[in-house]
C-alpha cells in the first residue's frame, strides 16, 4: 500500500470556501480516478500564523496506481486548485509506503 500524502497550509480567510471545496469537489474528484482506495482528511493540531494546515492522504494499491494519478490526472487536478486558490495555499507532497498495519 502507498500512501499519497499532501500537506496543505491555507490562508484564515479562504479557509472555509477552500475547506468545503476539499470535501466537496476536490477529494472526490482524486477518488473518481480510480486509482486510490480510500483517503483521509486530518487537520494539523498546530499554530500556523493565522492560517490552517491539513494533510490529505490517499491510499493506492500499488507504485502503479500512484505513478497512473500523477502522470494522468494531478497536472490538471492541482492546476483547479491553483486556478481557485492560488496565492492562498502552499502545498507539500510526500508518499509513504505502508509496513505495518494493526
């Protein structure tokens, strides 16, 4: 299992629209790719300068399925979010392979 982590700080004034827009349109959109399984939302218990930050992990199967997102459909997926929230978020990517799991 790969996960396909994503840290997202966003502006105190934008937090709500982008927060909805997320649960709304966003995470759907990833899932409806058919590449991950599930996919959490957390928020980062931090103090973040009069912002929020959260991270969204997306679960795949497999390297193959993350490679097939990230080549195929996060270009035009991340440009969205850019095109709706540019200059109120900063955004950091990561991916974890699973180990263990209880």
């Amino acid at each position: 299992m790969i996960i396909y982590n994503v840290t997202i700080s966003i502006d105190a004034d934008a937090h709500h629209a982008w927060l909805a827009w997320m649960k709304e349109e966003h995470i759907p959109r990833v899932m409806a790719t058919g590449q991950f399984v599930n996919s959490r939302m957390h928020r980062v218990l931090a103090d973040d300068d009069g912002g929020f930050t959260y991270a969204v992990q997306y679960a795949a199967a497999d390297m193959a399925h993350y490679a097939r997102y990230r080549d195929e459909h996060a270009p035009r997926l991340q440009a969205e979010a850019h095109e709706r929230f540019g200059g109120r978020f900063h955004a950091f990517r990561t991916l974890l392979e699973v180990v263990h799991d209880a």
